[in-house]
C-alpha cells in the first residue's frame, strides 16, 4: 500500500529514488516523531519536513556549521602563588655613625682635633655612607645584617666591655679621662641588662620568703630560727636524734 502511494506523489518524469545499499528501512523526520518507511521514504521525509517544519528546517539551515574539528579545551589557569614582600631595608646611618664616633674616641688620647672632627662629623658620615652603598651588594651582605642586629650587638659590647675598662682604668688611672665616654656607655648597656634580672630574682626572693613563713607556721622551730634555710639542711642531713657527724 505504502509502494502505491508513493507511486501517485511521483509525477511521470520522475523515478522512485532508490535507497542505497544497506539504508535503514525506515527513517524518522528531524524534527517530529514521524516515521517514513518504503523506497521513497528520505524523499516523503523530505517533503513533510519541507511541509510541516518550514522554520525548524529554516533556522538548521542558516545556523553556522562549526568549521573542522573542534580544538582543546584550554587549560584551566594556574593561580601562582603570590611572591613574598621584600624585605623592609633597614638604615644603616645610626649604626655607621656609632663606629664612627667610637673611633674618633679612640683617637683622644693621640690626636685631639682629630678625635672631634669625627664626633662631631659622624652622623653626616653615616647618612652619607649609608645613601651611597643602599641597594650594593656590600649593602646586602655586610650593611644590612649589622645594621638590622646593632642593637643587639652594641648592648653585648657594652656588657663585655664595661669589666674590661674598669680593669683597664683601675690599672692606669689617668686613662679614665679618654675612656669614660666608654665607660658610661657600657654601665648603661649593663643596667639595662641588669635590671630584668634583678626583678626576677627580686620577685624568686619574695616567693622564699612566703614559703618559709608558711613552713614557720607548721614548724615552730622555723619561726624561732635565724637562719630557716640552714635549720632545713640540718633537718635534711642531721641524724634522727638530732645529732650531727
């Protein structure tokens, strides 16, 4: 029946198409459920799509066909890892100046202008020399390591110091003079030093002194003694009766 109706949908001058080899032997429209079987179905499916789907059949046409093979997908980014913040410099002029008026006190003794002129010219020296040398690798490598731990180094040259002037001076006293610039420095370094351990010892002394009076109120014989410590080494070492080797 299907065969006779494809006859009558094909004017004389045209021949049924034939399908090809190894065709399917039913085809569906592209773009309805529609099934079209029989020798000339591609050509009624093509009519019926012409018919029914004008639009659809419109807009696959004039839609752009993707040009060859589709290429990689790109590679998703990598966020690097941010840099580190260089490193804040540090100024080296005060540092700089401090030797610079070391040394000038050093030469008191030998060459008094002199001795001045670099007191009184160091803080420009170190200002100048500091400027000159930012960025080097003299800055880098030397400069800025000294620079950055001065503090720390000129407070343990005071504390090493100040025994060895007094020893000094306590030998040629007329050196005191040339060294006492030297001198106050490196005792103020050493109270500086100082003070934190006297407190903490200070605070460790007021700590004994709470234990013993809690010891005196168990042992009476600890309130009464001058020396509590000592009674609590005899305690430890005497003998049971009470007498001692």
């Amino acid at each position: 029946m299907t065969d006779l109706l494809d006859e009558e949908l094909v004017s004389p001058a045209e021949s049924l198409p034939i399908a090809p080899p190894g065709a399917p032997a039913s085809v569906q429209c592209r773009y309805c459920a529609e099934v079209f079987e029989g020798g000339a179905r591609f050509l009624n499916r093509g009519r019926h799509e012409s018919k029914m789907h004008k639009e659809e059949k419109a807009k696959a046409k004039t839609s752009p066909k993707p040009k060859g093979k589709p290429g990689p997908k790109p590679k998703p980014k990598v966020a690097k890892p941010a840099s580190k913040p260089a490193a804040r410099r540090t100024s080296a002029a005060d540092a700089i100046s401090t030797v610079l008026a070391s040394a000038g006190s050093m030469v008191a003794k030998v060459d008094q202008p002199l001795s001045r002129a670099l007191t009184i010219s160091a803080p420009a020296t170190g200002s100048a020399i500091d400027e000159l040398v930012a960025g080097t690798f003299v800055d880098r490598s030397v400069l800025q390591p000294f620079a950055k731990g001065a503090d720390k180094w000129e407070r343990l040259g005071g504390v090493i110091a100040f025994p060895v002037l007094v020893a000094v001076i306590s030998r040629r006293p007329q050196m005191f003079v040339p060294l006492e610039g030297y001198l106050r420095d490196s005792l103020t370094d050493v109270l500086v030093a100082s003070v934190p351990a006297m407190q903490k010892r200070k605070a460790k002394e007021k700590k004994a002194v709470d234990a013993l009076s809690a010891l005196a109120q168990v042992d009476e014989r600890y309130a009464q003694s001058e020396d509590p410590i000592g009674l609590l080494l005899a305690d430890i070492f005497g003998d049971p009766d009470g007498s001692e080797d």
